[in-house]
C-alpha cells in the first residue's frame, strides 16, 4: 500500500463502497484506490493484484473484497491479497463483472462465460454461456441472475445453470452494459 501522488491521473473503470464505507476506485492500468477516512491508498500488483487492469468489486459474506481483473480474481483478506487463476477452476481469466447472491455465491462473469464460487470452489457456469462475455450481474427477489452480455442481450439464470434464458430478441440492442437490481 502507497499513497498516490498527487498529480496521478487514472482511468477509472469501476467504483464500489464496501461495508466498512471504504470507497474503492478501480482504474485501468493504475492497481486500485482505496478510500478510508480521508486518506487515499493505491494498490497495484507490487500489493500482490493479479492485475493493475480492475474491472470490479464485490464483498463476501465474511467481508473480504473481491477484486475483478484482467488476468483473474484477487481477494483481499485483511492481510494482503490472494490471486485465483484459471488453473483454480475460473472458467476464463479476464475477469469482467462479479455480484454476490442471495445464498452468499460470488458470480464472476468473464470474456468467456460464467464461473460461480461456492463455499470457496469455482463452479463453471453453462455450456450456452462458454463464449458470453459478462458485462454484468444482479439477483433478483426470486433466487434468479441476470446478466448483461455483450453479444446475447439480457440473459437470465436460475438455480444451478438449470434454466437459461435468453432474451436477445428482446431488446432493442445485444449488448447489455449494465443490470441494477
């Protein structure tokens, strides 16, 4: 962790408030900003990020930080960060979207599917979504996923990938930037 100067110019990508009111800004190419109490931290791959590429956050259940980044997943838990790779069981390594469900699974949306981390194992999303790119992701009241792709629409996911729909007819555009619950 560094203090950025403060003549730093970063291309923002993503912006998440965490439980604490910690404010992270995730930049594209610049690592991750954090701020806590009027003090700003940078953090990049020298920190242990799998990337200084981030795309998104997402907190647990246990509070730690998920990071989204262009070549994988990093968590943040309190001492550092630990990196999770393809060879983990994510589905694909660039990572685009993450949200937590209702039951506490991370849903990480990639260049090229859906993964789901239950209990800390990766879940590979369905064969339908194996060439998606994951835009974005929110739950809704009924234990169902929606994702935002960019070729495919609004595409909607219920239970254990048993019901897949697809609603890129739809909608007046394939491309889905973004889904708020």
């Amino acid at each position: 962790m560094r203090l950025p100067s403060k003549d730093v110019q970063a291309r923002v990508q993503t912006v998440y408030q965490d439980r604490s009111g910690t404010v992270w800004i995730g930049t594209d190419g610049q690592g991750a900003f954090a701020i806590a109490k009027g003090r700003v931290m940078s953090f990049t791959t020298r920190d242990g990020l799998r990337s200084d590429f981030i795309r998104a956050f997402c907190e647990d259940g246990q509070g730690q930080l998920w990071i989204g980044t262009s070549s994988g997943l990093s968590r943040r838990d309190g001492h550092g960060f630990k990196g999770n790779y393809t060879n983990d069981g994510l589905v694909y390594f660039s990572v685009r979207s993450l949200a937590r469900d209702s039951r506490g699974d991370i849903w990480i949306g990639t260049e090229k599917g859906i993964s789901r981390m239950r209990d800390g194992k990766f879940l590979p999303g369905p064969d339908a979504m194996r060439h998606e790119k994951i835009l974005s992701i929110a739950d809704d009241n009924e234990g169902a996923e929606w994702l935002g792709t960019d070729n495919s629409g609004l595409v909607r996911v219920k239970g254990d990938f048993q019901s897949v729909m697809l609603l890129r007819n739809a909608l007046p555009s394939k491309t889905v930037y973004q889904v708020i619950k």
